[in-house]
C-alpha cells in the first residue's frame, strides 16, 4: 500500500526510513536513480520538485512529499505504538520546533560542505563553506545546551524530532567534527546511534558509503554500524 521512493544515501530518506522502522510500518521501498533518465523523469511526473523521499499511498492514489508531512501522514493514517507527534500541544511544538532545526541548521549546512567537494575544478565555495561550517558550530552549541538533562531532543520520548536528528548529527559530526567538550551532544549521537530502527537505517546505506564525498573522513564506528 506504501511506497518509499528514495535513495539510500540520503540522509532526508533516512529520518523516513527511522519513523517507519519505528513503528514497523509495512511499505515498499523504490530508489530513485536520478543518472537514470527513465528514473528521473519518473521521479519528476510524480513529484515536479524532484526531491526525495517521496511517499506514495496506493490505498488512496495520494502523493505526500515532504520529510515532516510524510511523517505526521503515517501517524495521522499508519499509526503505530510509538507517538512520533505527541498529543500535547505544547510538546508538540516543541517537537516541531527541533525537527525543523535539524532539518533546516544541521542538515542543510553540512550538505553544503559535502556538495562543495564534488564541485568541478575552480568552481568550489570557499566562502559558503566557511559560512556553513560556522553554522554547524553554531548549531552544535545549541543543541549542546538545549538537550541537557534530555534523553531524546524534547524529553524522555522517542519523536519526530530525533528521527531529524540521527541523519543530520551523523553525516555532520563526520565533515564538522563536534567540539571535545560537547559531551551532551556527543551522547545524545551515543543514544541515537543504540536505536534498532536508527541502526537498521544506517545499516541499509552502508553499502553506498563509498558514494560519500566524506567517506574519508568517517570514524570507523560510524562505519560499523550495522553490520
């Protein structure tokens, strides 16, 4: 009844992939093969933007683009044992509030810098690079603070919010490296990295890392997971 259409690499189709293996969600999953020209203009018919992940429900020929939505859609529609939107309206705020965070100050900065290094000759952003990495910084501090006496970002349940988190934090800790003494966050990415449905995630893309700009860079636990 579901289909996932994404890659296996990318770290937007992950947070998915973390909210479906959460609540074990039956679906199926699609790459999208985008040096595939039959598979792109696939890809584009049914979502013009041409972003993934993609979630496409046969039950009810409906299309639901969009990490946040396709994640609120399944617990609106799929829902499962594990509240990945709390019914309170404050937490639910809150929850919210830090998935877009992650999304917006840590995924979005650390593509910047993975991006630049596959850039042709010449045509690199030194600039943007700098500004982005000082975003990451800044948005390590943040977190650092913010998560103190928190198990999970909002508190002591599992949410949206962490399921933005683990891709963001693994792929940025890896081109920005967290700061020696933020040890909150540093065990926070502990915590994540112990989920069943976040280690089966990473365990699925361990086969395309040597397709990361990065890969050079990783630490070799990071590497492991999975296996």
């Amino acid at each position: 009844m579901l289909t996932l259409y994404i890659h296996p690499l990318a770290s937007f189709c992950h947070k998915v992939l973390i909210a479906l293996y959460e609540n074990q969600t039956p679906f199926e999953s699609q790459v999208v093969d985008f040096s595939d020209p039959g598979s792109a203009a696939a890809h584009i018919e049914r979502w013009p933007v041409g972003k993934i992940p993609v979630l496409h429900d046969s039950t009810v020929d409906r299309t639901i683009p969009e990490t946040s939505v396709i994640i609120e859609y399944l617990q609106a529609y799929y829902p499962g044992p594990v509240k990945l939107l709390p019914d309170d309206s404050e937490t639910l705020l809150q929850v919210r509030l830090w998935d877009r965070f992650y999304d917006l100050y840590v995924s979005q900065p650390m593509q910047k810098v993975v991006t630049d290094r596959i850039r042709p000759e010449g045509a690199g952003d030194p600039h943007g690079v700098a500004e982005a990495r000082a975003n990451l910084d800044q948005a390590y501090r943040m977190i650092e603070t913010h998560i103190a006496g928190k198990t999970w970002a909002v508190g002591e349940n599992f949410t949206m919010a962490d399921c933005a988190a683990l891709p963001a934090l693994f792929f940025a800790s890896t081109v920005q490296p967290l700061a020696a003494d933020q040890l909150q966050l540093a065990a926070y990415l502990d915590r994540l990295l112990e989920r069943p449905s976040i280690r089966r995630t990473i365990g699925e893309a361990q086969p395309y890392f040597s397709m990361f700009p990065y890969r050079d860079a990783m630490p070799q636990r990071l590497l492991e997971i999975g296996l």
